[in-house]
C-alpha cells in the first residue's frame, strides 16, 4: 500500500521516522505478548508486526512510564475478546455508523481492564459512551436508554441500543494507552512518528478484524473520528483524504470535518451530532444491496446483501 511521508508529525532521536517497515531489521522482544504478536503477524507479516513492537518502545512515554509487553497483550486480547462478543450478540444492523477512536485504555497490573465494550461494567466512568449516546439518539430522534457511570446495567442496556443501531467503534492502535499527562509527555507522545506509524499500521490490523469477523457495513456507512491526533494519523498515511474500508473501498473524510473532539480534546455529542448532519446514517431496512459482506481478504468480498 502506498504510503506518503507523515510529515504532520515529528521525528528525531532514535524514532524509527519513515523507515521502510516492509525491509524493517531491528529487534523487539515478542516473548511476552503471544496474543499482540499473532494478530499483528496476521494482518501484517512478521516483518511488519516486529516493527510495532520497536516503534511502540520509541514513544516518548516508554522513556517516562514504561509499558511491559505481557500486560499489554492481557489488555489486547480482553478488548478484543468484548469488542468480539459486542459484534457477535449486539451488533444486529450492518453497521450505519463506523466510528474511530485510538486505543484501549491503559491500566496496571494491579487494576481491572476497562473498555468501551465491555459489558455490566460497574467501573466504567469514560467520557466517550455518553456523547455517542446522545449524539445518536438526538440524529434519529430517538430516547435512548438512560447511561448511568459505574452502572453496569446501565452501560449493558445502551451497548444494546447502539448495537441495534448499527453503531460500532474500532481502535487504530492494538495497544493500550493512558489518556492522562504522563511526565507531561502526553503531547509529545501522540506527535511522534512512531506514533503516526503504529496508528497507520493498526488501521490495517482493524480492517484485517472486520474482515475476518465478517462484519457487514453499510454501502454509505457515517464516520467520525474521536481524538484528532488518531484520525490525524491514520488519514495522513493515506494522503490524508480517504478512509480505506474492507473489501478495497474508501471514504472520502477529514480531520477537520470528521472528529468531534472539542478544542480541548474530550468527545463533543454536539460536533457528532453536527458530523451526522453532513454525513447521515443510512436507514436499514434491509433492502437487498444496501450493504457489503466482508469475508476475509483472502477469500474475496461479496458485493451484496
């Protein structure tokens, strides 16, 4: 896949920059995460796979707070299995609303893992699930079940409703990251090229998950982004203009008309709300040929309902 430089981000030190991931010869140490190293060859080739792994180990954060690999791949492969369970016994709808966020959130060793999906979740306190909700509920006129923080019932009954919806959101970045100012290096982090490269490369491993899950999405499916510095990253490695979706196709988005983070940095349901505007969700009435069947890219793409 064609690349341009990403010249939105910076570089220097030992940054692996715009190196040629395919002819990639550096050393990561892959032991301890089996789950991480698996995906990564599947969707990308060991080559490639090996190269996330050293460029994860150049962000600036891995000099100030390090990220061991094994906890890591725990937090990987529980996201991965409740985003799988949400696509399995919630997502009914091909998906009309494709959103796009960064990471799973990173936790320590000696706390529980939280995640956007994860179901009867009495902790989650995130402030992404409640703009969707009403951004959604406001763009299709609907009441939607009411989202209680620290309400795992609460949370349990939304994802349903967005599921039903045809609402799905998937990460650029397979690894975990913290949200807070880490040694005040949290800017720094996301304006790294290693950062800008692990995003690009994790678009492909999502697109490698719908795939693979066999999830359907709408022919003119709405998409937003919820953090600029993610969307930023994934569009400038493909000339910064179009989404790449399963099955070959692509999106024509922005940074600066897809994301609906506020100016300081946090899910706005109004710029979503605004997005949905300009972008609608298609109904589904499951008509024949208003969505595409994704099958694994190996096996070829069924144009169809």
């Amino acid at each position: 896949m064609k690349r341009r430089r990403l010249d939105a981000f910076g570089g220097g030190g030992d940054d692996i920059g715009d190196a040629d991931w395919e002819s990639y010869t550096g050393v990561a140490t892959l032991v301890a995460a089996p789950a991480l190293t698996a995906a990564l060859t599947a969707a990308l080739g060991p080559t490639r796979g090996a190269a996330c792994f050293a460029a994860l180990d150049k962000l600036p954060c891995a000099r100030a707070h390090v990220y061991p690999h094994a906890r890591l791949d725990t937090i990987f492969s529980t996201t991965r299995g409740w985003w799988r369970e949400y696509v399995s016994t919630r997502l009914v709808q091909p998906v009309r609303l494709l959103l796009v966020a960064e990471a799973p959130p990173w936790r320590g060793p000696d706390e529980p893992v939280s995640y956007i999906f994860k179901p009867d979740d009495d902790e989650y306190a995130g402030g992404l699930l409640g703009p969707i909700v009403q951004a959604v509920a406001s763009h299709l006129g609907e009441t939607p079940p009411a989202f209680v923080k620290r309400d795992g019932a609460s949370k349990s009954g939304v994802l349903t409703w967005l599921g039903a919806r045809g609402v799905l959101l998937v990460d650029p970045l397979p690894f975990a990251l913290s949200y807070t100012k880490l040694a005040g290096q949290h800017s720094s982090l996301r304006a790294s090229r290693s950062y800008a490269h692990l995003c690009a490369e994790g678009w492909n491993l999502a697109l490698h998950d719908l795939e693979t899950e066999h999830i359907k999405i709408h022919d003119h499916v709405a998409i937003a982004f919820s953090l600029r510095t993610a969307a930023r990253a994934v569009l400038s490695a493909h000339e910064g203009v179009r989404l790449p979706l399963p099955g070959g196709r692509a999106v024509a988005v922005a940074e600066e008309t897809h994301c609906f983070a506020s100016s300081a940095g946090y899910p706005n349901a109004a710029l979503l709300e605004q997005i949905l505007s300009r972008m609608p969700m298609p109904s589904c009435a499951g008509v024949d040929g208003e969505e595409v069947t994704v099958h694994m890219r190996r096996g070829g793409v069924d144009q169809g309902g």
